[in-house]
C-alpha cells in the first residue's frame, strides 16, 4: 500500500496488486475457521480417556516428547492457522486455571465448531448460534451444580482426594501406580496448604527427578532436594540441626581489578605470601563459625586449598549451588543471602533438623536432602524413571494431579467422570431446548450433540462400540434418573462411577464448559480474514 498526492496536493492510497489477492469473506472464512480449528482438536481426540493414545513430538533440535497431556502437544506443535492458535491458547488457559482437562476442552470446543457447521449450512445466522450455545452453557452449569456432590475430608483422612487425583494418573504413563503418586500429590499438597485460607502455594512444591531406579521409588521429601555434594569426600555425610550460611562470596582470596605484576624470586617471599592467603582462608572460615554455622552453601567454587582447610577445620561446605536453588533454601530455611563475610551474622543463618548426603543407583550418583526447614513447609516430590522422557513425563503426569487437589482443597464438590457429567448435561439442554420457540433452539441441540462428542471418544479410544454405548448409558440415565452413569472404559463391568471412583472436579468441569463455549463464540463471530500487511 503506498500513499501518493494528485495534482491539488490531496492524499489518496493505491492499492497494488489487488486484482492478484484473494480474501475470505463471510460464510467462506467461517468455515474456514472452523476447518482450521476441527483439524486441530481432531489430532487431540484420540488421547482422551484412560485408553487414550500418546503422541511423540519431535523438536528441530531433535529432542522427542512422548506425552498425552493435550497442553503439552498443543504447545510444541507447530501450529500455523490463527484459529487453531486461538484453541492453543485455550488449552493453555485450562492448564493455568485448572491443570487439567487440556485435553477435553480442546475436544469440546471442536465438537461445538463441527455442529455449528452443519447449524451454517442450515441457513442460521452466526450470532444466533452463539446465543443459542451461550444459554445452553449456562443450563448445562446449572446441571453440574445439581448433581455435584460436596466432599469431605480432613488433613488426617484425605482418601477422598486421592480417589481424584487416581482418576486424573488414570489416563497418564503413571497408571500402573497411580494409587502411589495420588497419596504422595496429596500428601505434598496437605502440607504446603492454608486449610483456614483454603488456599495453596504451589511455589512451595518442587518437582525434581533424577534418571535410574523405577518409577515406584518416587518420594516425598519434606524440604529440599539439591542436586550437588559435600565439597570434600571425608566430610560427614549427615548433619543434624543445621544452621548454614548461605553465600554468595568466594572462598578465595580477592583480586585486584588492574592489571598487576609479582615477582617472587625467594623462598621467603614465596612463603609470605602462602601465609598471606592462608591467613585470608583462616579468616573467612573462622568468620564461619564465629557466626554458629555448621554447614556453608556457596553459590562460588573455592580451590582445593580452601576445600582442605574446610575439612580440617570441621565446617562442611557444598560449592556451586546455582542462584535458583539458593534462593529456593534461603526461603525455606529462612535465612538471609551473605554478599560478603563481614556481614555474616547468627541471626543471617537458615536453619534444618537435618541434611544429608543420599547415594543412589549403580553409579553413586548423590544428592543433598534439606529436612525439617523451620520456616515454611516447602516439600519436593523426587520424580525416578528409567529414562529422562519417562521422568518428563511423570513431571508432567504429577503436575495435574497436584492442581486437582490444589482445587478440591479449594472447592470441595465434586462430579462423576466417565462422561457420566456430559451426558446428563446433554440430555438437561436437550429438554430445555424444547422450552425455547425460537431458533436459538437448534444451536442448542446442536450443543447437547457437541456433549455426546467426549464419551463417544472415551469409547472409542477404549476399543467398544460408540454409538451402543452412549445411547445404551443415556436411555439408562433418563430411565432410572441416575446421573453417575458414564461409559465403563476400563470395563470393570458397571457404568456407575460411584462404584468406580471416577471423580472430576467441579469447578475444572465448569471452566471446560465456559471456556470452550466462549472460544466458539469468538471464532463463529469472526466472518473476514484479513492477513497482515495484504495490500502492501
């Protein structure tokens, strides 16, 4: 686009190349849209459900991910259709809100879009189909909060939590041992939370995870866990009632900052100056230990000299210990980052019952657990696999689990999963559906039809008959007016959740529902698609 000036001085704009450009308007864009976008939740479809497949992603790096957590996929696939990054960024939304159910939404909000397809080439207008799908969102809520269930527990019995979080690992690489990871996500959980607040600092929990051993010997450490050693191999392994000083200065005598020249042509100058920076090491460890530590952090390496003269003077000492994980003690522990030894003082020191030395695997990799940190109840869960994407994964897998006991600590009610939610939600918009006389009617039939989209998947990803089931399951619902029937995935032989222990949350299966529905409302409204710099 260029801008010129006719002979009176007037700007007028020409346009180049417009015969040559082709641009989408109206029903053609938004069925474009809804193309880019179905093709999107498509690929996520067949990871949903406790029979779910997993997707292996490539980076240009080279690295593989297998996974199928619906965030995880959407965020390294390469997508390149503004609408499909509009359901990126939803299941990136759900993830943050929630942290789990990635997955459905994104299958949710593409099964709307498929049945506001077939409602556009009815003739009905885009606008009243967002309304029609925006009152049946709000039955539907009304629905989850009549057949929720309030569930109860206490710091000593949380039972009812780790059946959640079961119902979570369910359909995670976890699954074999999901009864474990549940009471260690709770537990960590029950720890860190504000019971009276009714809030939870996820900060305070630490997913480490280390390659070797088998995925049963995940554990919960009640403090920190820091990947380094004792400086020293002859230091004790073992110190109770820590009190460490955490520094961010070099155990080294200072520099100068020009350029300097010391000739030493004799042994007593050469011995004056050992006794020089032996005399600067002495002074910076009895600095130490007139400050009462008995253990020194130091985010700096010191030489062999001073890692001696720490030894003998009975002051163990960890080197190296990066910035993040300083700070991470520092508020753990509850002490204070030292610039500089002269500022080392009783009330700086961060205090444990107890830090130990731990040795693991075949080739003694080692590690250091911080117990018992006085100030805060920080916990780290300490992740083992066989292999580093078996240990993401677990990360990943352990993430969702502690975000749905962060929210039934939250709010306590629950509903049954198995797409028991979705088609009682199904058949409470169908009826109310026959109470509205307008055309908004359709978009939500056209809605409760989208509900049938995820316990069709959940069949079919478990290998039964889809269609027998969901119409067997929904006649069984509206007959015996029971709405904890879903689709019986793992073939326990009942479609009573009850009996099967499948809980979602409440509150995470209401954002599915608002998040999808307001997402589609925003693609159908879109009706020209206008690429940047068109006319240029």
């Amino acid at each position: 686009m260029s801008l010129v000036f006719d002979e009176f001085g007037r700007p007028y704009i020409l346009v180049k190349d417009q015969n040559t450009r082709s641009r989408l308007k109206g029903l053609d864009a938004q069925k474009a849209n809804i193309k880019g976008a179905t093709a999107v939740a498509r690929i996520l479809r067949s990871s949903l459900g406790p029979k779910g497949m997993d997707k292996m992603l490539q980076s240009p790096d080279g690295d593989v991910t297998i996974t199928n957590d619906g965030a995880t996929i959407l965020e390294q696939m390469e997508v390149t259709h503004q609408i499909g990054k509009l359901l990126v960024e939803l299941s990136k939304s759900q993830d943050m809100e929630i942290g789990d159910g990635t997955t459905g939404v994104v299958v949710m909000a593409g099964s709307l879009l498929e049945q506001a397809e077939t409602l556009l080439d009815k003739g009905i207008h885009p606008s009243r189909i967002a309304e029609g799908y925006d009152i049946a969102s709000k039955v539907a809520c009304e629905h989850l909060d009549k057949i929720a269930k309030d569930y109860d527990w206490t710091s000593q019995n949380f039972e009812n939590l780790v059946q959640t979080c079961m119902t979570t690992l369910n359909s995670k690489i976890v699954g074999r041992c999901k009864r474990q990871m549940a009471e260690i996500c709770v537990q960590a959980v029950v720890a860190v939370a504000d019971l009276k607040r009714k809030d939870v600092n996820l900060d305070l929990i630490k997913v480490d995870g280390k390659v070797g051993g088998k995925l049963e010997d995940t554990t919960l450490v009640h403090g920190l866990v820091i990947d380094k050693e004792f400086s020293h191999p002859q230091m004790p392994k073992r110190i109770d009632d820590a009190r460490i000083a955490i520094l961010t200065c070099p155990f080294e005598p200072p520099k100068p900052k020009t350029k300097h020249k010391l000739d030493i042509d004799t042994v007593e100058k050469y011995e004056s100056l050992q006794k020089a920076e032996r005399k600067y090491f002495d002074d910076m460890v009895q600095q130490c230990l007139d400050s009462g530590a008995n253990l020194v952090m130091c985010q700096w390496g010191f030489d062999d000299e001073a890692n001696h003269l720490l030894y003998h003077r009975k002051l163990p000492a960890v080197r190296w210990v990066g910035g993040v994980e300083l700070e991470l003690l520092a508020i753990a522990t509850g002490g204070r980052i030292v610039p500089r030894f002269q500022e080392l003082t009783p009330d700086k020191l961060g205090k444990a019952s107890a830090v130990k030395e731990v040795a693991f695997g075949t080739t003694k990799d080692r590690c250091l657990v911080v117990e018992g940190c006085g100030e805060t109840k920080s916990v780290t869960i300490f992740v083992r696999g066989g292999n580093r994407m078996m240990v993401d994964e677990t990360k990943r897998s352990l993430h969702d689990a502690i975000c749905v006991a962060r929210n039934l600590i939250r709010d306590s009610h629950i509903v049954y999963g198995g797409g028991a939610a979705e088609i009682g939600m199904a058949i409470a918009v169908e009826n109310a559906a026959d109470s509205v006389h307008s055309v908004e009617q359709y978009a939500m039939r056209g809605f409760a039809e989208a509900l049938d989209a995820v316990p069709i998947a959940l069949a079919e990803n478990s290998g039964l008959s889809p269609i027998e089931c969901l119409t067997e399951v929904k006649s069984r619902q509206i007959k015996e007016q029971n709405p904890y029937l879903g689709i019986d995935c793992n073939e326990v032989g009942t479609n009573d959740m009850r009996e099967q222990n499948v809980f979602e949350t409440l509150v995470g299966k209401k954002q599915q529902i608002m998040l999808a529905t307001s997402v589609v409302k925003m693609i159908l409204k879109v009706d020209d698609v206008i690429t940047s710099g068109e006319y240029e």
